[in-house]
C-alpha cells in the first residue's frame, strides 16, 4: 500500500524536529572532523540492537581487518552495547556526536533503510538531494516483494546487497537503481549459519508484523479498524492457534516445545496473546535471540517474514501459514518475483486446520526436509559460503576505490 504524503506526515515525531537543529550544528563540526578520519566507515543497525547484518560485518572488520576506521551506532542502554564495545569503537545513536560521524564519513553502512541519526530529518535531506553521501544498505533479508519504499527514488543508496541471483536480477528490473549499484554479495549474517546445532525437540513460531497494525495512520483503515488490537484478524487468528487444543495435544503427545516470537514491531502486543499449554513460551526481546531460534529450531511456523530464507539457507523444514493473504498484498507488500505455491519452501496454509494438520505430518516424518523443498532450496542459494562479510568488504573497498559518488 503506496502512502501518500500526508500519511508519511503522521509518522513525524516532534523529536524529528530537534534533529533539524542538530544537523544543522554538527555540519561545521563535520567538515573539520573529515580532515582527521578521511576513511571512516560508520555501521549499525536497529538503535536498540546489534544482531544483524551491520553487527556481524562490523565484528569481521574489527577482527579481519582491525586498520579499518570503524565506528558501530548503539544505543548505550541496549542489551547489546557492551557486546558491541568490546568489539570496537561505538557512538551514541542519536547523538550530537553521531550526526558529526554520520556527516563525516567516508562510507554509512547500515541493515535498516533508517539506519541514521533520525530516519525523518535523513530521509529529507537525502532524497531530495541536500545531502549527498555514500550509504551502503547490508538488508535486512532477502527481498522476496515488490517494496516500493526501497526504490531508488525513495532511498538514492549507492550500494544495495543482495543474497540470491533471483532476487538480484528482480530488484535490477525494478527498482529503478543505477547500474553497477546493486551487488550480490550476501547477507553478511549468514555466514553464522554455516554450523549449528538443532535441538530436535524445539518449534518456532515466528510471524512477521503488519504495518498496519504496527504504526497506524488513516490508510490503515482502508483494511481493517486497529483501533482495538484485539479486534485484528492477525491477534485473532493467531490466538487461535496458540489456544488451540489439537496444538496441546500435538505438543504434549510428542514432548516438543513450541517457541512464539513475533515480529520486533508486534512485540509490543505479546502480553495479549493467550497460550493454551505450559509447553508454549512466549519468547521476547531482548531476552530471545532471533538468529539464536532460528538455528537452535527444528521446525518453523511463519507466514510472510524473510527470516524464513534463513531457516531454509540452513536446509530446515518450514511452513507458511498465511491466513490474510489479500490484506497483506494490499496493506503490506505487493507480490513480487517469489510465488509462495511454486518456490516456497514448505507447504503453505491458509487455515487453522490445515496447518495443524501440517505441522502433525512434519511431526511424524521427524521434521526431515521433502525432496520438493530440498530442490528449490538448491536451485534458489547459489551463495551457500561463509564468504558473505568478505565479499561484502570487497564490494565496498572498489566501490569507494573507484571514488564513485551519490547520483
């Protein structure tokens, strides 16, 4: 669902505004700034966290290349800083400092398109051109739709990464970036996948957010009323299945776990979920780690999240269950190159019944991947190394050696 302006408007906090006032100090500040540290690299990603890719390509810089000026954005009271700090140098995301570094820099580096000191002052000044800058985007995921906000003319990043050659030639057709500004280079977190240890009996359920319901605006009703998140068909349906009783019973018979971690964005609604078995843990951040789950798990239950792509880059058994297909084609993403039905990597549901059903036969086959999956598995991957931060690394030393610039 394309916003308009004015829905984009109610997203803008009254803090934005300060940010204004900050830039604006720290512009002399950074030029004098630049003299001194000409080839800094600043990374991060989410404020609150460091555990995709900007963290693991910042913990391969400051262990395979520790001559590399790099500085990762956290903030202090993370769970993660310290982690972080151990690793190198930080800054305080947000910060009057943070703006100095992020104007300064050679290079920012960053999982999230609103990897800056403020996503709205930032995306201002860079989309219109007042700020001109190199921004290298590591992703989130592997981008399976047709996301318009990471258009070229609504992010003007000078390298995106992408994971697969599907997913690279996709965005080259279609998102309108300049050629020579999409590389395939992987997702640098990936390369943490390449060993782990499964405990078999540990399930993972793990739905992605609706914008929607996340951060309202008045679009939000052209699908559904939000007022009341308990009236939404995502709690509604998803209650379902964790209060289900044919769920109890296919834990307890078969002494597994299920594991329920929603969405970063929903899990400000976990307390409202309901849960119909002491076998089911309702896991949250900061506590549970995503990476953590998804290669300790032996089976995954998700919908539309990406974080599936890990599960199967790992050549694990999964499931979509995807009762509000239309509502998420029109709310959220629009279809893009990857069909769930042809290139999946599970059965996809549409039910409560079915999934179940689903999820008693992976049970009695002992989670063991169906030669189907396993064959669009081998087909989709062709970056299945523990190459991903190295190529990566790569990929930015000849992009800034070839002194390309912003368009």
């Amino acid at each position: 669902m394309k916003e308009t302006f004015f829905q984009k408007l109610q997203r803008v906090k009254i803090a934005d505004i300060g940010h204004i006032f900050l830039f604006m100090a720290a512009l002399p500040a950074a030029a004098v700034y630049k003299l001194f540290r000409r080839e800094l690299w600043l990374i991060c990603d989410n404020k609150n966290e460091a555990r995709d890719n900007g963290y693991w390509f910042f913990k391969y810089l400051c262990e395979q290349h520790p001559e590399q000026d790099a500085v990762y954005a956290i903030n202090k009271r993370s769970p993660d800083y310290q982690k972080v700090r151990d690793l190198g140098k930080t800054v305080r995301y947000g910060s009057f400092r943070h703006w100095i570094l992020y104007l300064a820099a050679r290079v920012n580096i960053s999982s999230q398109k609103g990897g800056k000191p403020n996503a709205a002052v930032c995306y201002f000044l860079e989309v219109k051109g007042l700020l001109k800058n190199t921004r290298v985007f590591l992703q989130h995921g592997i981008i399976k739709d047709d996301m318009d906000w990471l258009h070229y003319e609504n992010t003007k990043m000078r390298m995106f990464v992408t994971s697969v050659e599907r997913e690279y030639r996709f965005l080259s057709e279609t998102f309108g970036y300049p050629e020579g500004y999409i590389v395939k280079t992987g997702l640098c977190r990936f390369d943490n996948l390449q060993s782990f240890t499964v405990k078999p009996r540990q399930l993972l359920l793990m739905p992605t957010w609706r914008s929607w319901i996340a951060t309202p605006t008045s679009a939000s009703r052209e699908i559904e009323d939000v007022s009341d998140f308990r009236q939404t068909r995502y709690f509604r349906e998803w209650n379902a299945f964790l209060k289900s009783p044919a769920l109890r019973r296919l834990l307890e018979e078969n002494d597994l776990t299920l594991i329920f971690y929603p969405h970063r964005d929903m899990q400000k609604y976990l307390s409202y979920f309901e849960i119909g078995s002491d076998r089911i843990i309702k896991a949250s951040w900061p506590e549970y780690d995503v990476q953590t789950l998804l290669k300790e798990s032996a089976y995954l239950v998700t919908d539309f999240s990406s974080i599936a792509m890990d599960f199967a880059y790992m050549g694990k058994r999964l499931m979509y269950y995807q009762f509000d297909r239309n509502d998420f084609r029109k709310g959220q993403y629009p279809l893009g190159y990857f069909d769930y039905e042809k290139d999946g990597f599970g059965k996809v549901c549409e039910d409560l019944a079915e999934a179940l059903e689903e999820m008693e036969r992976a049970v009695r086959e002992h989670f063991e991947q169906p030669e189907e999956y396993q064959r669009r598995h081998d087909a989709f991957f062709d970056l299945c190394d523990n190459k991903n931060c190295e190529r990566t690394y790569n990929a930015v030393r000849e992009l800034l050696t070839d002194g390309k610039k912003d368009k």
